[in-house]
C-alpha cells in the first residue's frame, strides 16, 4: 500500500527548492517535514509546480515514489495555496 502525505484532504506545501533540470524539487509541510518530488502523475502536475519559485505555497496530495525512504509523486493539485 502506498503512503500518502495527504489523507483526507490536500496538505500545503511550501517550496524549498524550485524544479530542477531533472524534475525534481523539495518541498516543506506545514508540519515541518521535508519532502523531496522527483516524479509527477503528469507532465501537467510538473508543469505547474515548475512554475512555482522558493517561498511560494501550494497545495497537493503526494505518495511515496517506490522504496527509497523519501521520494514523492505529486498525485493531485488543489486550488487555494498560490502566495
């Protein structure tokens, strides 16, 4: 079963590290964990968070991206959290 940062409603996410060339970012939770994405539902998800610079907040669902302890895919995007 995969894990999801999210289970009942979206989690905000602030960006620590914007998109890089390989697609990857780090993001932070408002409960102060860190989440590294290197993977994306679709090239939309990627699309929009590549967008986003540091300090802006967005909110997702995110799941864990195979076995490594913490890599995540962005699963859904939700309105409201652009600052």
């Amino acid at each position: 079963m995969s894990q999801i940062a999210s289970k009942n409603s979206p989690d905000t996410f602030t960006i620590v590290n914007e998109v890089n060339d390989h697609g990857a970012a780090t993001l932070r939770g408002d409960n102060g964990s860190t989440y590294h994405v290197t993977s994306y539902e679709n090239s939309s998800f990627r699309d929009y968070l590549a967008n986003h610079h540091a300090g802006d907040r967005v909110r997702m669902d995110i799941v864990r991206a195979g076995v490594r302890a913490n890599v995540w895919r962005v699963s859904a995007l939700y309105p409201g959290a652009d600052e």
